[in-house]
C-alpha cells in the first residue's frame, strides 16, 4: 500500500491532484470490501396521499398478462426502479416539544430529538430554536471518518438547491451536534471549487483538467491499467460538468433568496441547478469524496413556484388548499411528481456510473433515501412521513411497498446506522422512540 502524499511527492506532481486519486484502489488506505454509501433526498410540504402510498403493501410488478396496478401516479417516475425500490408506510415521526410542524418536522427528521426551546416563532406553536442532537447522517459520517479503511476526503457532503441563505430552524435539516446546523451549498459553481479547489470564478472559468493535464499524465503514467481506466473516468465526469458550467454560467445564477413566508422570488432555474448538483453528487461518489450525502431542495414551508410544470402557485400555498379542491391536488400532485423524478435522474446517473474498483454501478451500493417534513401538507401530520428507498447499498430487500403499524422514525435511522455497519448504535435521537431498535428490512 502506498500512502497518496508519498506518491504525489514521488511523482513531483502538486496535491490539486488529490480529488483525482481518492478512488483508486492501488492508493486506498485499506480494503473494507464494497463501499457502502446512503445519500438523503429532502423536499417539502408532505405529498397527496392518495396519489403517493401504494394501495395494498407488497411487492411491485411490471405490467404484463395479469393485471396489476402500477406504481401511484407521484412514484411513476421511478418505474424503472421498481426492482430496487423500497416504499415504507407507516413510519411516524413522533417528536413533540417546541416549534411547529414545519420546524418539528425538519428539525427532527434527521435528528430524531426535540428541538430546543428558542425565540423562532412559528404558526400557532410554541417557539423553538435549533435541534438538541446530530442528525443520522453525521452520526454515520463520523463512524465512517473514525475508521482509515472507510474514512473519505470529506466524509459528508451536503448539497441544496434553492436552499434559503438566512439560517432558521425551518431551512436547516442536518445537524453536527446540539445547537450546530450545518448549511447546505446551493451553488454549483461554490461546491465545485469545494470539491476541486481550483475554480477561480464564474466569470473567468478555467478548466481544472488543462490545469493539471501534465500532473494528470504523469500520474496515468504510474498507475496499473485498471487504476488508470478509473482516473479516465473521473476526469471525464469532471470535463463533462465543466463544460456545463461554462455553458449555463448566467443561467444558473440565481439571487440571493428574498423570503417572505417561505417564498423564494426566483427560482425558474430550479431544474437546472438541480440538474446540476446531481452530477456534482454523482462525481463526488465516484471519486470517494464521501460516502454520506445529502440533497435538500428549498426547506420546510417551501414555496417553489414551478412554472415549468405549468404551475404559477407556490407549493407552500397549495398544500393548504383542502383536500376537496381537485386543481390544487392535481398540482400538487405534478409538483412531488417532479421532485420523484430528480430522484429517478440521480438513479440512473447512478446506475449509468460504473463501481470504482469493483462490480456493478454506483446505485449497486448506494442507497438513495427520499423523504419529507410532513406527511400530508393540509393537516401538517407526522403520521406517514415520506420514506422512499432507491438503489441496493444498505441490502434493503427492496422492489415492495412495506407497511408497517405505525412506528417512530427513530427505529429506521437506527437501521440506516446499521445498514452503514454501525451497529453498535443501540439508540438514536430520543431513546422513549427507539422500541425494539432498528426495524426489519432485509
């Protein structure tokens, strides 16, 4: 085994290099067996229940001489995951204490523990601060981080899109600890210079490649083949993204967020920013920047206005509508349809994306995990909460809706924990919600 500094220095080549090399089995730190990975997806307001659950639990089936029913008209856009999908009904999230909902129901979703008594003043509920414990995904993250054989450059990685700037309990969802809220990157162009380091800015864009075309072929040069044929690939993720930046420089720009009530005033290129960060997502998997991620879109009381769907309301405003008024469930509908298929697009860019030094494609040991502050947005209910599983990394047996008798949602972070091989995380959040532990899903 080599060390990657003695390497570098070896080749006299510069440490911008680095991104490049995390992957490469020859370098690795030590062998662990497959990499596992758990990316969480968030979008908000809750879903249209009846277009969302499937009706009976059970597993899917593609259409054919027997009639059976397809997947609900929000979760169609992963019909071409149904084999590794994982639909959970009856996952509570029963936090109580301060804050409302919206606050409780992104503030503990990760978190699994109540939120701190504080001066933000939400609905008609108590006023709440910060969430008193680290969400799941850095729980896992420092597990990982704590062990050479799957500790990574960054160990987490936590992209939004449209994710207000001014930090509140409703637009902050991952936690490092009690009273620390870790904010998402929103823009592209600020988490490619995270990952890469070397963009000098938007408006005199330089490739990283030609940067270090001399380092790259020194280090090919060096390399086994197989080692090789990943660096290849890497690089051309990273060519194929740059070339996307350069051409949507002024598209994707948008201003700082102007809230009131939620509202972001302008997020036309929502889908392209989203898009985007998707191949950023993809490429910081690929090179083992981390094995953690999260993907946030706008935050609780999120008001995205979706006129590309045709849709001139914000979501926010819909999800109050009763459930009688058929146009705003229709809508509503569209709009968690979308949100369905950006998770679909990271899917099957996943699965388009060979495994680094070993079989299969990225979603053969990735699992994406999509989810919600609320379960229906009219009622702000806890009951039902969102859980949707894509991709074979944790071994879930997947292609099934599961409906299970009304859990806490503390008992599934405690199963991606141990998914993740941390098992011996025995409670997790608010031990009164952990029952029997983590729940069964293989």
């Amino acid at each position: 085994m080599i060390l990657r500094r003695d390497f570098l220095r070896s080749l006299g080549a510069t440490a911008a290099l680095r991104p490049f090399i995390g992957n490469l089995p020859s370098l690795s730190a030590s062998s662990a067996g497959p990499k596992k990975r758990l990316v969480i997806v968030f979008s908000p307001d809750g879903v249209v229940r009846n277009a969302f659950w499937p009706a009976t639990p059970g597993a899917f089936r593609t259409p054919g001489p027997v009639c059976v029913p397809a997947l609900p008209p929000i979760l169609e856009p992963l019909a071409a995951f149904q084999d590794r999908l994982l639909v959970l009904k009856g996952v509570h999230n029963k936090i109580l204490g301060d804050g409302d909902r919206h606050m409780r129901g992104i503030g503990c979703l990760l978190t699994g523990i109540e939120l701190f008594p504080g001066n933000v003043q939400g609905g008609s509920d108590t006023p709440a601060g910060w969430a008193s414990g680290r969400s799941i995904d850095q729980e896992i993250r420092g597990f990982l981080q704590a062990n050479p054989a799957t500790a990574s450059r960054f160990g987490s990685l936590e992209f939004g899109v449209l994710v207000p700037n001014h930090a509140d309990t409703w637009t902050r969802m991952v936690y490092a600890g009690p009273n620390r809220p870790i904010t998402p990157i929103d823009d592209p162009y600020q988490m490619f210079q995270k990952l890469y380091g070397r963009q000098k800015g938007r408006e005199s864009m330089q490739s990283v490649l030609d940067e270090l075309s001399e380092d790259l072929a020194k280090l090919a040069a060096a390399l086994p083949a197989e080692d090789r044929r990943l660096l290849d690939e890497h690089a051309a993720l990273v060519r194929d993204f740059e070339k996307e930046l350069s051409s949507h420089r002024e598209e994707v720009r948008h201003a700082l967020p102007v809230l009131e009530q939620g509202v972001v005033e302008q997020n036309d290129q929502m889908p392209r920013i989203s898009r985007m960060q998707i191949e950023l997502l993809v490429a910081s998997l690929a090179g083992d920047f981390a094995r953690v991620a999260t993907l946030q879109y706008t935050n609780a009381v999120g008001q995205p206005r979706m006129k590309w769907l045709g849709i001139e309301e914000g979501q926010h405003d819909l999800s109050h509508e009763p459930n009688s008024n058929a146009s705003a469930q229709e809508k509503l509908t569209k709009i968690n349809a979308w949100y369905a298929g950006e998770v679909a697009h990271l899917a099957r860019r996943l699965a388009e994306t060979p495994e680094p030094g070993g079989d299969g494609s990225l979603l053969d040991h990735t699992t994406i995990l999509w989810t919600n502050e609320l379960g229906e947005g009219k009622s702000h209910s806890h009951e039902d909460i969102p859980f949707v599983l894509v991709g074979g990394g944790l071994g879930f047996r997947t292609g099934r809706s599961l409906h299970l008798p009304g859990v806490s949602h503390n008992r599934l972070l405690l199963s991606l924990a141990h998914a993740m091989g941390h098992t011996g995380l025995g409670r997790f959040g608010n031990p009164d919600y952990c029952g029997d532990g983590p729940l069964a899903l293989t």
